[in-house]
C-alpha cells in the first residue's frame, strides 16, 4: 500500500527508509542520516523531508524541526495502546468478512498465508512482516467496509514496525500459519466464535495485553 506523492522520489525514498527500518538496519532510537541519503541517491534534501513528514504521520519517526529526525521508540504503553485498537479492527474485519467475503476471497488469505510461512522457514524477516500484513490488509478488505479499511490502512505500518522492532517476540513460524489457516477454516465454515479467538490471543500475547475489556467481546 504505497502512499500518494507529487514527486515520484520522495515515494522511492519512503519506501527506502521503510525496508531499512523493517529490516533494522535503522533500529529504535537511530537518527536518519539526510546527508547520506541525498548522496546516495545525488538528490536534494527536499523528498527526503517529504518522505519523512509522512513516516512522522505514519508514527514511526520522530522528527524535530532543524534539527534531526529518529526511528520512533515505543514504550509499553505505547504498545498496548496500539495493540488494543489492532485488536479491536482485526475482530471487526473477522465478523465482516464473515458475513461479506467469499471462498474466493478466503483463498487468497491461504496465499498469503502460505506467503508468510515460507518468509519465515527462510528467515526473511521484512517479507515475512509483509506478508502478515498483506494478509490482515485482505482480511479487512474483504468485510468492504470503506471506513474499516481506512483504520486499519493507517495502523498497519506501525504494526509492521513493532513487529520489526520486537522480531525476537515473534510468534513461532508454525503456530503462525496455523492460526492463520485456522481462520480461514472458521471464515468458511461460519464459525465466527473460533475465527476470533484466533485472531484475539496471539495479539494478546505479542502486545502483552492480559485480556480486553469485555465490550470487546460483545
């Protein structure tokens, strides 16, 4: 999900700072090196500022004006704030694609499932995450909820980036794609209950949430 710039570099450059912090070859707390970038790439410091307001926006990094900008470091509220609301969508995408999706649609969540399995065997972190977050984009996408998709469109990015961030937490590559396909299953079967459960306790688990407040559940 690329975002929309009037100049085609500042685009490239976002998606540059984006691999290497989902790579972590820029970890929590490093400044952007500007001048190295605009050396790199024989570009004017303008669309790397461009890029970096909307990785600010994105809440990944941390700019200060004149000054530097750094990768963002999340604090264990931080975390759980960002956990709880990722929760909340994923239950919602799970009830509307239930009602709304076909077995069409349910088996494009297996490929990327499948996607994000073989991502993991070969430990390539960055499409692993990509992968996971390309199938909880369709997920969503399949409820056809406008509202819903612009949510959770503007939190997966920092999903994406905690998941870098705390790679070590990472859900063991199998019980990933169990749980995935088991969503699946539950989708296609109209087993609503089991498909949320699926997706609510590895949540629980990697935002160290000990469970929801109980308007979750209704």
């Amino acid at each position: 999900m690329k975002h929309k710039f009037e100049n085609a570099v500042s685009e490239q450059i976002y998606q540059y700072l984006i691999n290497m912090i989902l790579s972590l070859e820029m970890r929590p707390g490093d400044r952007i090196p500007e001048a190295s970038i605009a050396q790199q790439f024989k570009i004017s410091r303008t669309p790397i500022r461009e890029a970096l307001r909307d990785l600010a926006k994105d809440g990944i990094i941390n700019t200060y004006p004149n000054r530097f900008s750094e990768v963002a470091v999340y604090d264990e509220d931080r975390v759980k704030e960002v956990g709880l609301i990722k929760i909340c969508l994923d239950r919602m995408s799970v009830k509307l694609a239930a009602y709304y999706g076909s077995r069409a649609e349910y088996e494009k969540l297996c490929e990327y499932a499948e996607k994000c399995y073989k991502a993991a065997k070969k430990n390539d972190m960055l499409n692993r995450i990509k992968a996971d977050s390309d199938y909880h984009w369709e997920l969503c996408k399949i409820g056809k909820n406008r509202s819903l998709m612009q949510m959770e469109k503007s939190l997966l990015i920092q999903i994406e980036y905690l998941q870098a961030a705390n790679y070590l937490q990472a859900e063991d590559a199998d019980a990933q794609y169990a749980c995935h396909m088991k969503i699946v299953e539950a989708l296609k079967s109209g087993d609503v209950e089991s498909g949320l459960n699926e997706i609510t306790e590895p949540g629980l688990q990697f935002y160290n949430l000990k469970k929801l407040p109980a308007i979750f559940y209704q």
